[in-house]
C-alpha cells in the first residue's frame, strides 16, 4: 500500500489511495475495488431463487410444510427462506384456504352434471353460518353411540330382542354377512 506525506493536509504516514496520487494511477491493487474485494469474501455465493423453487415454496408452504423443512428440501438456510421466499409464504396458506373453501362451497351447491353434497352443505353451514343441531339431537347420538360401545360378546346376558336387533344393525352394516351366514 502507497503511503506518503500530503504537503496541505499533514497527513504524514497514512495510506494513500492510487487515484489520490497522479503518478499512481492506474496501478490500483485489486483488493480496493468494491466488486473484487466482494468476490474474495469468504462463505457461500449468494442465493438466486428460481421460478421452480418459488413453485416448491408456495406448494410446500401451502401444505403446511414448516419453514425449516422447506430450508432443508432447498437446501439453503431459513433466513434465506424468509429473505428470497416472503411473499410465498405470506399467501400459499391462504389461498389453499381459499381453494378448498371454493371446492367445499362447489360441493353443497352442486352443478347441472351433479347434485348438491349434502355433508358439505351440512359442513359448510355449521363452520361458516354458526348453525348447530339442536341438544335433543346431538344427546340421541350420543345415547345410540354409547349403546353401539356396550360390549355385546356375552351373549347370556342380552335378550333374544337385543340379540335379533344386534343381528340386524350387523347385517344391514355389512351386507356380506348375510352370505356368510345363509341369511
């Protein structure tokens, strides 16, 4: 490195710059350049995302895949996920929200080629219009499913009704019984 003594400043004993001396000039060395003293930066190279990672971030991000995995699947850091992929991330999530929702609402209204879901529109009413069924309803389900649980193995304690009823609820649930049983 140059050094001289400026005879205006008195900067006696500080490095001079090559452009600073005329006799210097065009004998900068390389490491004063900006761009070359960046590229002898010790690391990794810089990330340049592409359109197929972008892709890869909103489907996996949409998915509800978790940033770190997503890093890892890339492989880059998560700060670089956050840095290059922002926007990505901000929206996947709802628009395969907005999707879904869109389908499910396709679904309950049916199409001329198709009938209206009934368990979608069920579905759909009880999460986006609040509807509930009534509590008379809701503990006659649970009543019936709490009879479904009984054990039923112990034949001698059940009545020859409960037994035939018990018999019935299989077969009409599992029509293949019927042949195995000669019913």
């Amino acid at each position: 490195m140059a050094t001289g003594i400026k005879s205006e400043g008195g900067t006696k004993g500080m490095p001079l710059r090559a452009a600073a001396v005329p006799q210097l000039a065009g004998t900068e060395p390389e490491f004063f350049s900006p761009i070359k003293r960046r590229a002898l930066k010790p690391g990794r190279p810089s990330y340049q995302a592409t359109e197929k990672d972008r892709r890869t971030v909103r489907e996996m991000t949409a998915y509800g895949i978790d940033q770190d995995a997503i890093a890892r699947v890339l492989g880059i850091s998560k700060p670089t996920i956050r840095r290059h992929f922002r926007q990505e991330i901000d929206t996947a999530a709802p628009e395969a929200v907005a999707m879904v929702a869109g389908s499910l609402f396709q679904q309950a209204m049916g199409s001329p080629d198709r009938p209206p879901n009934v368990a979608a529109a069920i579905f759909y009413l009880k999460v986006r219009g609040r509807w509930s069924e009534p509590n008379a309803v809701v503990e006659a389900k649970k009543a019936k499913e709490k009879e479904e649980a009984e054990d039923t193995t112990d034949l001698s304690k059940l009545t020859d009704a409960k037994i035939a009823s018990e018999i019935k609820r299989l077969t009409v649930r599992r029509p293949h019984a019927r042949a195995k049983f000669g019913a």
